[in-house]
C-alpha cells in the first residue's frame, strides 16, 4: 500500500461523486473488482467478515486459479497471498463451508479489508442478538414497564447495560456518588437511581433537558408507587432518590468543581466519585478523563460518540504515544466517517432496499448546486421525506429548495438518469469508505485508553452493548486500584 491513490474514498466525501469524478480517483484494479457488485455482495464481500466454519475464495474456480496457498502474511490473520487472486480460510474442523466470488480482487484491496478487520477493536459484546427484545422488538423484557416509557428500544438497551456496568463498577470500588455528564432528557440518571439505588448527580448543560428529566423523574416516581400498590409483596431494599439535576456545561480544558462536590456531607476525604457519561459528544467525553485525575474520582465508565466535534488540538490526540506516530493526524472527514454505523448499514446493503438511492441521488443534485454556485460545496440537505419514493428530477428539486436555490432551474434530464445509472458505483464508493471506520474509532479510543495508562491508571475498553442496536459500543473503564479478573465481569450479562 505504498500509493496514496487507495486512500481517496477517506479523503473526499460521497456526494462529490460525480462533480469531482471520483470514480477516477480508485486504482483501475479496485474500480474492475467493485464495478457492478450489487448491493448484497458489496455487504458481504467488502464489509462482510467471514462466519465461523467458512472458506471465502476470491478468484474463479480451477487449478490454481484462486491463488497459491502461501504462508499466513505476518500480521495479517487468515490472509494468504497469491499471483492472481486470494483465499481467506477460516476452518473449524474438518469441512469448512465455503463461499465463492467469481471475480478476481487485486491483494492491495483485501489486504486492506483485512488489514481493517485485524487492527480494529473487537466490537462483538459477549452476548448474542440481545435476547431481551425477542417476545417485543419495542419493549426489553429486562427492563420494567416505568423504566421503558418515553424510551426508545435502543436507549432501554443502552441505559440497562451501561447501568448494570456501573453498578457492578460502583461495588467493586466502593464509591459514594455517581455523576452522570451530559446526562440529557436523564434516563440512564434515573435507571441508576430509582432502578438500581445509586445516589447520582446528573450534569447537563441544556436547562430545557434539565427541566424536562425533572418532570420524568416524577412521572416514574408516581408510576414505581402504582407498581408498589399493585404488588405490596415487593420490598425494597432502601427508599427510592431521583437523581440531583445540575445544570452546567462542562469545558474540556477547565476543570469543573460542581462535578466533584458530594451530595452528602461526608467525612474529609470521605467522597468516592464514579464519573459516567453515555455517548458524552465530542469533548464532553474529554473533559471526563481530564477529571479522572481528580483525587476524589476513583473510578469511570465512557461512552463516547461525535467524534468530529473533538478540538482539534485539544480533543486529540491525547496521549504521548499516539503523538508521537507519523501521520497520526485524523481530518474532519475520517472522524466524521468514524460515527457511521458499519453495521446498520451492511443490513442495508443485504436487504438491497430503494433507500441506498439516496446517496446516488445526493451527488446528482451536487452537480446541480456547483451550476448554479460553484462556491456552495456540500450543503447539508435535510428533511426530503420519503426519498426512494420520488423521481430523480423531483428530489433534486426538492433539494434546491432546502438549500436556498430556485427549484425551477432547467435542469440537464439527461445527465441526471446517466448519474443515476452509476448508483451502484456510488454506493460501493461509499461503502469503500466506511471500510475504515472502526479502525479510525479504534485509534481515537486507544488514544483516550493510552491517556489513562500513561497516568498510572487502569483501564480497558469493553464492547457492551450490541453494535446493531447502539453502533458506539465501547465503553471505557478506568479505575486508580486494579480489578484484575473483576474487569472482565463488567460486561457479563446480569441473569
């Protein structure tokens, strides 16, 4: 991988697709291997990792034809170089299954395809599909009717599973205090809370947020009395608090003293805080491992997310380590592509659904919008319903519109349906692009690990929760005492 040339779909954005030509920009080997690979395939073949048991052979059937069998590359697990083509071998037992592709990928791509699976962060939970979505896809079965209303699938599963962790966290460490940063509409506060008998400080700087998670935290307390009513055989453990709602924004570069102050009087030296935040945006969840230094912060529990509202410098990187690697600079383009979901969208592109038009359509009205402004690069388009359902001409439209332009400029038909037949080109294109993702989430999370490591703190990253629900999974769990083995219980499920 010595030519920069393969590094244009990480250095240029989708929608410039047609007005920058950037098909061009792909070696001629890539674009031969991806051109004309649907939907499906690009999910399987290019995001796709093999399945426990398979032999994924790129290259045609015949003697020799997939490539010489040579020794593994060092560094590169599974991976076996040839002349014209490659194997990927994952058997278990005797009879792997086997899948075959009928073109013939250059090395330079699958090496890198498996370069980025190797060094990125593992982000497969130790569970399965979660099981407590199983009887009702909208309703976790783990969590009680109160703690689920008002909350979206996704956040009942975040909120449970971090919540849990932070229980777990909090015993093993022997904290007084939880305070939850950036705690929103303050749902993970109240599960902590009225849920698992925490005492919580939650910290947002919106007060609109703040008076909101007010009036929910009395709304669950109402329904918790109801619940106790119905079922008088159900004793707690101790009387229920709300979280304290504390509005304040949290610099990054400052430390903030309402963070640290205890809700109760305690002994000196007595406060024990645990420091917690659940996708914390962008600098917020700096501003946590700043305070970690903090004497009375004895343990953290991060989730981050928006990694491209980080300061920049500032917000990375972090530690010496990262520092001190050429070329560790990450631009805005590569840490925004890092928020996507790898997942979500493989889904996508294995149920092939009229959707991923979007992205074709959204480079065809960018050729629209440099006609007409060539200095407007990019406009954020949004808000165009039900966008596979509408005629090429008629989004672009639409999205002349959304950007300030006349909807009636004489558009060039012709050129539109000719983008429009490339649609499969742009989505492999960005398909390509999100090839990287977890590993640039991976260098900004090893940054942020390697921080705390570099200060004599211990800390890992655990993936905790399933990445096809909550694509940011990986919380990271420091402490100033080790745990040993306990780290490792962190991420179990509770039964």
């Amino acid at each position: 991988m010595r030519s920069p040339a393969p590094l244009a779909p990480w250095r240029y954005n989708s929608k410039e697709f047609f007005t920058d030509n950037l098909w061009a920009t792909l070696p001629g080997s890539w674009q031969e291997a991806l051109d004309g690979l649907k939907p499906p395939q690009l999910a399987t073949q290019l995001l796709g990792v093999p399945g426990e048991g398979e032999v994924v052979r790129y290259g045609q059937e015949g003697p020799r034809a997939g490539g010489l069998r040579l020794p593994v590359s060092p560094g590169l697990p599974g991976l076996q170089t040839g002349a014209v083509g490659l194997q990927w071998s994952c058997s278990l037992g005797s009879r792997p299954a086997c899948r075959r592709y009928s073109s013939v990928w250059p090395l330079s791509l699958l090496a890198l395809k498996s370069t980025a699976c190797a060094l990125a962060f593992t982000r497969t939970p130790g569970f399965q599909t979660p099981s407590e979505f199983l009887e009702n896809p909208s309703q976790s079965s783990r969590l009680t009717a109160p703690f689920r209303k008002h909350v979206r699938p996704k956040k009942q599963h975040e909120i449970r599973r971090l919540g849990e962790l932070v229980k777990k966290l909090s015993d093993l460490t022997g904290c007084t205090q939880v305070v939850d940063i950036g705690s929103g509409q303050g749902h993970l506060s109240r599960f902590m809370s009225l849920g698992l008998g925490l005492t919580v400080k939650s910290v947002e700087g919106d007060p609109r947020l703040v008076e909101r998670a007010q009036r929910l935290d009395q709304e669950l307390l109402q329904a918790l009395e109801k619940e106790e009513k119905r079922h008088p055989q159900v004793v707690l453990a101790g009387p229920r608090c709300s979280p304290q709602h504390v509005v304040r924004w949290v610099e990054p570069t400052a430390l903030c003293e309402e963070l640290l102050l205890p809700l109760e009087t305690l002994p000196r030296g007595g406060a024990r805080l645990l420091l917690t935040g659940l996708h914390a945006c962008g600098d917020l969840s700096v501003a946590l491992l700043r305070h970690f230094s903090c004497p009375e912060v004895v343990a953290l529990a991060s989730v981050g997310c928006c990694y491209m509202k980080l300061s920049d410098p500032g917000g990375y990187p972090l530690s010496q380590w990262v520092a001190g690697l050429p070329g560790h600079e990450l631009p805005y383009r590569l840490r925004e592509g890092a928020c996507h979901a790898l997942e979500e969208y493989a889904g996508r592109l294995r149920r092939s659904g009229p959707g991923l038009r979007t992205h074709c359509y959204r480079a065809a009205l960018e050729t629209v919008i440099r006609g007409a402004r060539p200095e407007l690069r990019r406009p954020g388009v949004q808000g165009i319903p039900r966008v596979h359902e509408l005629k090429i001409e008629e989004y672009v439209q639409r999205g002349l519109q959304r950007v300030g332009l006349d909807p009636r400029l004489p558009l060039n038909l012709a050129a539109l349906r000719a983008h429009l037949s490339q649609e499969n080109r742009v989505v492999a294109f960005f398909s390509l692009a999100l090839l990287l993702a977890p590993l640039v989430e991976t260098l900004i999370l090893l940054d942020r690990l390697l921080y705390l490591q570099e200060q004599g703190f211990h800390a890992e990253l655990l993936p905790i929760f399933s990445p096809e629900l909550s694509p940011r999974n990986l919380v990271l769990v420091a402490t100033k005492r080790p745990l040993g083995e306990a780290f490792s219980l962190l991420e179990t499920e509770d039964r």
